[in-house]
C-alpha cells in the first residue's frame, strides 16, 4: 500500500477468530499471560504483546500504526488529549536548566505551558516570529534543547518554511517538534520536511466531527521510545474506545479534507474584497504573506479562515450574535462550520499586547469552515455581516 487513502483505510489490527470486517473495541484495561514465563519477558520488554491498556491497546496500537505510516514516521504514542500530546513531549526531553524556541504564534494552552507551568521547572523559553524567520537562529543559546512550531499557527493561519527550520535544528543539535494539527499529515507531512516530532490535536480533523479526545507524538523509535518511557509512568494514553474512533474517522480523513478545503478557499476569496471585512488570512491565498511557502510545503490550504471584521469587538460581536447556521464554539475542525472569537476564548489568557504581536485583534474570527454545501455557508456570512 503506497497510497495515502489506502493506508487509512487498509492499516487495520489483526483480525481475531471472529473475523470481523471492521476492528472490535478492546474494552479491556489489563490482559492475560499464558504463564508465568511470558508474563515475565513481556514486562521484561524481551517480547512484544499488551500487558496493560495504559502501555497499549489492540485500538491504540491501530490507531499509531496509520497515524505513523501516513505522517512517514517510524513510531509513536497516542495520548489522551492534544495537550497531553504537547505537555508529554516537553516533559520527555525538558529538564531544569533547559530552553526552548517557540513560534509566538501558539495555542493559548501552550502558551500557558511555557509561561507558567515549565516555568516553575526551571525551563526557559523565547518566542520567534514566524515571519521573521531570519530572528530564529539568534534566539538559539547552548541550553536550547527543542525548538516547537505551529504551521499553519493558531488563529493567524501564519506559516514557517518547515525545511528551513529542520536546516536550523540540526545545525544546532536541537529536536524539532511542529505541531502539525491545522495541516493533518493528508496536506502536510513534517518529519518528510525533517522535522524530528509531529504532533497532533486528534480532537480536531483526526476525528473531524466533535465527538472525541485524543492526541499523537510521532517520530523516530529512539525519540519515541523516551516519550513511551515517561508517558507510561505518568499516565496520558488515549482510551482504547476513543482510540477505535480515531481510527475510523482516518478512513474519511482525505475526503473530508478536501472538501473543507475547497469549501474554505472560496469563503476566503468570497470574503477578500468584502466591504465589512478589514483582513482576510487564509494559506493558499495569493495575499497571504507565506504564500509561496505554504504552496511548497502544503497540499492545500486546510479549513481554517481567520478574518478581521470592521469595527473591533462590537463589529465581532455583531457578526457571530448574526450567525444562524454557524456554531459559536471553542473547538474546530468539525463537519459543521463554527466561529470562535479568539480574543475572548482560547487565546483569553494572552495580554492584549501579546494577542495585538500575533495578529490577534478585537476584531478577529477564526472561522472553521465545515462540511456544507458552499452555499449555505456563504449565505450564513453574508446575512451575519449583513
């Protein structure tokens, strides 16, 4: 199988005596030994097999075995969120004394991470602008062990040349993670572009349509092996229910993304030259300041429209009170098409001259752009701008 929605969809645990067309849920928290001597070698790690579903699962071993195969990865660890995912890679290969470079541009929970609680652990970190990519390479001191990325960044859809910053982290002996969860590995695959970890949020497109938590550490077998060493004994694995789910929403990952993105890049040209909207970023627009290197580096543009409505809060507010079909939620990357105002939810803990650095204005709305017809979405803007 070479194919990527052929992978998705084919990659599948082995089929029991039942010989079921679809993978069962493994609904079992511990497992059995055929004697004292396998029990032994298995915890021995001198044989392969479960010993107990925080360690692995038949769900979350299928669910890591496509995730790794699409993203070009040699292994990796399914944690019980996206955050777990990015808390359990900085605790891995992060000790008091080290350093991080991180874009600016990150989640507001990751931020959190950075600021407050790897802070009290003694590890410090310095923010990079990701258009400003000639700035990164000063940042790195001789403590600095990872440098961590968002691209395309949450909200403000800005992107980083990942080859480039591969290019750096070597130079440097620094591991690079990205989080790669506006992308998906069906439009962006970073550990091909030489990144050493990808990351995901599962809860967004892995899973596409807002039904469960999840999250993925992938990369080499030497760096996952470490990952797999602390999160074993701290306890952040995926459920092996919400690891079957995962699972099966990889086999509509291709279509899905396809279609948010072409529903996506005609709400971003549709909204480009609207007399009501102020900016309009979005990664495969000719206007969009890393254009050139989204198109090298992305297949397409991904679901995500960040804009900028006139009139600051009240013209935000304004606009998401006007919405009809659009849901008003903190999540994305759902089949339904949802508006978040990032200023006073996910990126609310930010200072206003933090969110103002990274283009988050009072005016600004992330737009997850969902599985219905374009019409229906255009009209729901159109109406609530109205």
């Amino acid at each position: 199988m070479e194919n990527f929605e052929t992978i998705a969809i084919r990659t599948q645990t082995e089929r029991s005596a039942h010989k079921e067309h679809s993978a069962p849920i493994y609904l079992t928290s511990s497992y059995k030994f055929d004697d004292a001597e396998e029990m032994r070698a298995l915890f021995a790690n001198e044989k392969e097999g479960n010993v107990y579903s925080r360690y692995s699962n038949p769900n979350t071993s299928e669910f890591i075995e496509k995730m790794a195969m699409l993203e070009g990865a040699e292994d990796g660890f399914a944690t019980a969120t996206g955050m777990a995912a990015i808390f359990t890679t900085f605790a891995t290969f992060l000790k008091n004394g080290d350093h991080i470079v991180s874009s600016r541009s990150v989640f507001g929970s990751t931020h959190q991470l950075l600021t407050n609680i790897f802070a009290k652990w003694g590890v410090t970190f310095d923010y990079a602008d990701l258009d400003k990519p000639e700035d990164w390479e000063a940042l790195i001191k001789p403590n600095t062990k990872l440098i961590f990325v968002e691209t395309p960044s949450n909200p403000g859809i800005d992107i980083i040349d990942l080859a480039f910053l591969a290019g750096l982290a070597k130079k440097h002996n620094t591991i690079l993670v990205v989080d790669n969860c506006f992308a998906t590995p069906y439009l962006q695959q970073p550990i091909k572009l030489g990144a050493d970890i990808s990351i995901h949020s599962a809860t967004k497109y892995i899973d596409g349509q807002g039904r469960a938590l999840g999250g993925i550490i992938l990369g080499s077998k030497a760096l996952i092996n470490d990952v797999i060493a602390f999160a074993r004994h701290s306890g952040p694995s995926l459920s092996p229910f919400n690891a079957w789910l995962l699972s099966k929403s990889l086999e509509t990952l291709a279509v899905r993304m396809d279609r948010h993105c072409e529903n996506a890049l005609k709400v971003a040209q549709y909204l480009e030259n609207h007399p009501k909207i102020k900016q309009v970023k979005y990664p495969f627009l000719p206007s969009h300041p890393q254009y050139e290197i989204a198109k090298k580096q992305m297949k397409m543009g991904g679901g995500i429209v960040t804009i900028v409505v006139k009139d600051g809060i009240e013209g935000a507010r304004k606009f998401m009170d006007g919405l009809r079909m659009f849901s008003i939620s903190a999540n994305l990357a759902d089949t339904r098409s949802i508006a978040t105002h990032p200023a006073t939810s996910t990126h609310s803990k930010l200072s206003e001259e933090e969110r103002n650095i990274v283009g988050i204005e009072q005016g600004s709305i992330r737009l997850s752009i969902g599985l219905e017809h374009i019409d229906d979405i255009i009209a729901d803007i159109e109406q609530a701008l109205n």
